[in-house]
C-alpha cells in the first residue's frame, strides 16, 4: 500500500506546463503537415496546368499553322490559336503568334542573317500563358502562379512537279487542229498573255496558271515537265533530260513569274519542227513530209529503205489540208514504238529527279499529273532501248507497246499481262528487290512468274508507269492524277479503259486522288480542290 501512494504521488507532482508543450507541439505538427498537403495540392494544380496548357499550345500551334496560307494576316493565326487554346479547357488564355517573318530566326537555321530559298518553311511558334489558382497557398497571401508554354508547328511547304502531256492529241476538243497553226496563235489569244490557241490544252495551261496562284511564295517551289515520246524536263540527267533549254521544262523555283511564263508559253507536239513552233517555214502545209495520201512519200528522202523519216505532219498535197500526225518508219520499220507520243512513266520519272537534284526533305512532295490518254510510250535509261519497252506483239499491232490488260478470272485481280516490277495484284508475282532493277535500267531480267520464266519482253509501257508510280510512293510522293477527255475511258483498241486504270492506281499508290475532267471545263475547280487539299496539310 504503500509503495502505491508513492507511485500515485509521483504523477501528481508532473508539472502542468508539460500537456501545454504537447498541445503545441501537435498544433504545429498539424499545420505544417496541412501545410505540406496544401503545397503538395497546389504543386499538383500547377503540374497538371501546366500539361494542359502545353497540349493546348500544341493544338493551338498546329490550328494556327494551318491559317498560314497566301494572303494570311497575322490576327487570323493569333484567332485560331486563342480558339483552340479555348477548346482545350485554357479559359483565359493570352498568345502570340509569330512566324519567320517576325523571327527570321525561326527558318534561319544555320545563323547567316540570310534565309535562303531552301530555308522557306512555314513555321508558326505559339506562345500563350494562363494563370493556375490555387487551393492552399492563399492563407499565406500566393493565390495564383502564372504559367507559360510554347510550341512551334510547321505548315507544309510545297514542292509541286507539274507533269503535263503535250501529245498532239491534246490539240482535239472535237476538232482535229494542225498543231503548227495553232501553236503560232500569239497572245492575247486566251487572255492573260497565253500563247497558242490548241483547246483543250490552252485551258490546261490556263488551270494549271490558276493553280500556281494559289501557291505561297517563296515558300512553296513548282517545277514543270512536259512529255510526248520524249521527256522535257529542266534536272534530270543525260540522256534522259537532255533538252532542258527548250523552254518546254522548269526546275523546282520560287519565283513565281518564271513559273507563270513557263505555263503560258507551253506548246503542244508538232512533229518535224518541233523546237520551232510559229518559226519561218514551220507552221501548216510543209511542202514535203507526209504528203500525197494515200501514197505518203512524196519526198524521195521518205521511200522505203533502211532510213525512214521520222514522226510528221500529214498533209493533202493536192488541198493542203492537214490530215493528223503520221509515222513512215512505222510503215518501212514496223517500229510504232518510235512514233508513239504519250510517256506517262517517263513523266513521273522526271518528276521523281526533280526532288532529288532540288532536295528540300521537309516540304510536302506532291506530283500533279494530266494527260488525256492511254500510256503507249516509255523510256529505257539503260539507253539500250531507244524507243522504250515495246513488247513483240505490239509493234504491229494496235494498242502500239500496250498489250491488253487482260484479268483472269474476272474479277480476280490478276492481270495476266502486268509485269511492273514494284508491285502487282497478285501476290503470287511479287518481286524482289533484285527483280526490280528492271525498272531502273538493267538489261536481260530474270523474272518467274509463278513458275513461268520471263526475261521481260512482255514490259510495256503501261508497267513502266506502274512502275515509276510506285517509286514516287515509296519516296512519299504525294500523287494526284487527271484523266482529261473521254479517251481514257473510250480506248478504241485494247481495255477500253486503259487510261483511266492507270491513273487510277498511280493517284491510289501515292495516297492523292484521281479526277475525271470530260472537258477542259471542269479544270479549275478540280487544280482549285488539289490546292486545297495539300494547303491544309502539316510538314512531314
């Protein structure tokens, strides 16, 4: 008993000040772990505001990037910013809005003070600021914390090849035109300084004008190639290029005057005096090539015999009446294959050079093709073939170097006569890489064609510009195609629709679009729908 009082006594006497410390030691402990919760909470606000607000400066970047197009003002930009900043949940946004213009920095990449024509991009730095309020921090006077965030979006800039067919029989709206007559038509024929007056292809020059018009310089770039048989074009090397000062190309450039002269003072094929139209002695009857028909040779120089004329202007000898382009080397040589005019693979060829001797690798590629037939003509940069690939069967026989498409079973897919080597329909006949040095020149292929051999007499013309689709596409060449006039779908020898199947698959292979324009009419309003479709889109 007792040793309890004793014990009981003990806790009597502890002092009354020690539960005051305790109590105060909490009170602390508590606000500062509030305190540290609080400032935990806050940090999160700010973290999770701040992300937000960086991908709303990346849609809003991306917004107004798609604003900068030709004639843009600066407000739209800042507009289509703020509203996208908006939409992403930034309720009192504020941003600015520059581009090269207003920080030549932005494109001059490698610090000269110059911005060269390959430095043109469109880029659109966003930088916005918001203020995050806090939960916890205003007991102590902070409640809010201002908060930035930029980001830096890029419109594509456009390189745009033109590839326009020039054959003569873009001179036939109907009306069968000497080409030499209406080629020496001079300006102010069509209005706006175009020369010639060859419909339908003075309103293709005219579309395709209207087209450039659309186009922002100098940060978008055009180059023009035109083909016949041969190909015209300003960057592709000899021999497959080797004409490129006859006023019938354009390398990739800026400048958008050049372009517009270029387009305008295009012409179309007249055989025997080509590089001359409207020169002395070139324009209508010419006293000699092609005349007298049915009898053809009035010149001695064109009897059959080893040396045969090449492709010319027919004429009456008696009326002087022009009667259409003709070949007498097919007559004596059975060569139609030096005769034919529509190189279509040649043309995408050419336009794949362009973007390789002119490389700007951030621009969008984009390949504009027109013409209003059939592919009948190609080239062998291997140079063994001077004509291009005609197979046997065909030389004789029209369709001249296109052997018949034919799909078997119908409806299969298997076209039987396809020998492009890139690609084909059916999977039984894919190549190997080896395979495919016959599209780039290399002679004496070995090819199996699900076990029959091919050393590839039957590639032809429509296979080479198969093929030459298909390596636009694998260098993500944007493609788009345009089927003018009721001849690629009405081919009166072979499928019918030569023409149009192949364009089809070489705006399909190249991810564009393939339009049908039954006339020229419907021109402007389909080069207006391409400009808006690749004006929308961002730098890859």
């Amino acid at each position: 008993m007792p040793a309890m009082q004793t014990k009981l006594s003990v806790f009597k006497k502890r002092p009354h000040s020690e539960n005051g410390q305790v109590l105060i030691i909490m009170a602390f402990a508590i606000t500062a772990l509030i305190a540290f919760i609080g400032l935990v909470v806050d940090l999160g606000l700010v973290y999770i505001g701040h992300s937000q607000l960086r991908k709303a400066v990346d849609a809003a970047a991306l917004a107004a990037s798609l604003q900068y197009r030709k004639n843009y003002v600066l407000s739209d930009l800042v507009t289509s910013a703020t509203e996208f900043l908006t939409l992403n949940g930034i309720n009192d946004p504020s941003a600015t809005v520059v581009t090269c213009e207003e920080e030549p920095l932005l494109c001059d990449k490698n610090g000269d003070g110059v911005i060269s024509e390959s430095e043109h991009r469109k880029l659109v730095k966003v930088i916005a600021s918001t203020t995050i309020h806090l939960a916890f921090l205003p007991v102590i006077g902070i409640s809010e914390v201002p908060i930035s965030a930029e980001a830096v979006s890029e419109a594509a800039s456009v390189d745009v090849v033109l590839v326009i067919d020039r054959s003569e029989s873009m001179t036939n709206d109907g009306i069968v035109r000497d080409p030499s007559v209406c080629n020496a038509d001079p300006p102010p024929y069509s209005g706006g300084g175009f020369s010639g007056s060859c419909d339908p292809f003075t309103d293709v020059k005219r579309a395709a004008d209207a087209f450039v018009n659309n186009l922002f310089f100098p940060y978008d770039r055009v180059a023009v190639v035109s083909f016949d048989r041969l190909i015209h074009c300003a960057s592709s090397p000899i021999p497959l290029c080797g004409n490129a000062g006859d006023h019938l190309s354009l390398a990739l450039t800026s400048v958008e005057n050049q372009i517009h002269t270029r387009l305008k003072n295009l012409w179309v094929y007249q055989a025997g005096d080509d590089n001359d139209p409207g020169g002395v002695g070139t324009v209508g009857f010419d006293g000699e090539q092609c005349n007298s028909r049915p009898n053809y040779y009035s010149d001695p120089r064109y009897l059959p015999g080893p040396q045969a004329a090449p492709p010319c202007r027919l004429y009456n000898d008696t009326t002087k009446a022009y009667g259409g382009f003709d070949c007498p080397n097919y007559y004596v040589n059975h060569t139609a294959e030096s005769c034919t005019t529509t190189n279509i693979g040649g043309g995408l060829l050419a336009a794949g050079n362009e973007f390789t001797a002119n490389s700007r690798p951030e621009a969008l590629w984009v390949v504009i093709l027109l013409t209003d037939g059939s592919a009948n003509s190609s080239t062998d940069i291997s140079g063994n073939l001077p004509f291009g690939f005609c197979p046997a069967g065909t030389k004789d026989n029209y369709p001249f170097c296109r052997d018949s498409e034919l799909e078997q079973p119908a409806g299969s897919g298997n076209y039987i006569q396809t020998r492009h080597c890139y690609d084909n329909p059916d999977p039984a006949l894919q190549f190997t890489p080896a395979m495919r040095a016959m599209c780039l020149g290399v002679t004496n292929p070995t090819w199996d064609f699900a076990g029959t051999p091919d050393n590839g007499t039957h590639y032809d013309a429509d296979d080479f510009a198969r093929d030459m689709a298909d390596w636009l596409a694998t260098n993500n060449v944007l493609t788009f195609s345009i089927n003018l006039g009721t001849l690629g779908i009405t081919e009166s020898h072979g499928d019918p629709k030569d023409g149009e199947e192949l364009l089809q698959y070489v705006a399909g292979v190249g991810g564009g679009q393939y339009f049908y324009a039954p006339t020229s009419d419907q021109l402007r309003q389909i080069f207006a729908k391409i400009a808006d479709n690749i004006a929308t889109r961002l730098s890859r």
